[in-house]
C-alpha cells in the first residue's frame, strides 16, 4: 500500500532540531532550567558530571545512525557503572 507508515521526514518535519541541540536540550539547557547550570551541564574542573561515552562522536554522523551506535561506558559521581567488555 502507497503512503503506509510514517512520512521520510517525519510528521511535523518543520520541527525538528538537530542533533546538537538535542544534546544541549539534554545537559546544559536542562541544568539552566533545573537553575544548575553552576554545577552541571557541561564538562568543565568543578562541576559535576555524569558521562555517557559512545562509540563514536554523535554530531559527527548522520541522525538516522544514532540507533547503531554504541555506548562504551556510563560514568555516575565520579564512579564507572558501566564498561562495555
């Protein structure tokens, strides 16, 4: 059947962000809302980060590759919680 399933672009393709402003909506963004911004958000000597390290770097591929990536380790208070083998 023609037309089955969602449209290529999406439904409300004139809505869409990019990548990197879904990581900031993600971190930065969401600690300056959470009133944060001082203490988490990005990473920089002070502040508080939890990490999450993927195979490779998510700005640098197409979006529809993000379902294929990898995540290589979970970083919480300064503590692994997840290593990949």
């Amino acid at each position: 059947m023609a037309g089955a399933g969602p449209p290529k672009d999406g439904w409300f393709s004139e809505q869409r962000i990019s990548v990197e402003e879904c990581l900031k909506a993600y971190t930065i963004n969401n600690a300056y809302a959470a009133f944060e911004a001082d203490s988490r958000g990005s990473l920089k000597k002070g502040k508080l980060a939890d990490i999450t390290v993927f195979d490779c770097t998510l700005i640098k591929i197409l979006a529809e590759e993000i379902l294929q990536t990898q995540v290589l380790m979970t970083i919480v208070d300064e503590k692994i919680v997840f290593e990949k083998d």
